[in-house]
C-alpha cells in the first residue's frame, strides 16, 4: 500500500518501486488492500517483486516496514546497509517502532494500517524535499 500511496502524490523526479523478501512473484494485494484503495480513490496494478540485487543497486533509497524485513534485506544483500531503513526509523528519526503488518488480518487493520502509511509518507516526502 505503501508504493500506491507514494505514486499516488506524483512527486516529481521520485520513481518508486516495491518488492518483497518473502513475495510470491505475480501474486496480487490481498482483496482488504484493494478495497482499501479503491475507497481512497488511488489506482493500483500491483503484482508482487521477489527484491533482487537488481532493485538493491537500482535504488539509491530502500525502506522496509519492520526491523525484521530491514535485518534480512541487509543480510542477503551486502554492503547495501547504508541505503536501508524502516520507514518509520527514517521518517521518525531513528524510530524503532514496525508499521503494522496487515497481511492475513481482518478489513479493520487493513484501514488502520493504511492510514498509518499514510501519514508515514506525508512525512517522507517533507524529508525528501
């Protein structure tokens, strides 16, 4: 939800990918996410990225939303650590706190963990900037 969210704001010169550490590539988002997004009027066409040293040496700025998803990107892929954060640790100043995980939850944590990324990329495009 979190790239959809940030290409959403078309911020100029910011290309934006996602992938995942443990993604099943060519799954779509959960239907919770969809209908999520779909309700904040934001277009989606997503099928999940296994993350590669492709996307790794690609970008110049990697944000994960756990500590744990942080420590396995860091560790398969070395000498990338000084590009990897969690989003609230960049966004936060150092925060060690997760974004919630919605995957398997219920619609209920699917909405607040859209409003928490939300606010979370409010805040990263004024750190961007």
């Amino acid at each position: 939800m979190a790239e959809v969210i940030l290409k959403h704001k078309q911020i100029d010169n910011l290309e934006v990918r996602s992938a995942g550490i443990y993604a099943m590539p060519n799954a779509q988002m959960s239907a919770h996410a969809q209908q999520v997004l779909n309700e904040a009027q934001m277009s989606h066409q997503h099928s999940a990225t296994q993350l590669s040293m492709v996307e790794m040496e690609w970008a110049d700025l990697v944000l994960t939303m756990t500590t744990a998803h942080k420590d396995t990107v860091i560790s398969s892929f070395p000498g990338t650590d000084h590009k990897v954060f969690t989003l609230k640790e960049y966004t936060n100043e150092g925060s060690l706190e997760n974004v919630v995980d919605p995957y398997g939850g219920n619609r209920a944590i699917y909405e607040a963990t859209f409003a928490e990324l939300h606010e979370l990329v409010d805040q990263l495009i004024k750190k961007l900037q």
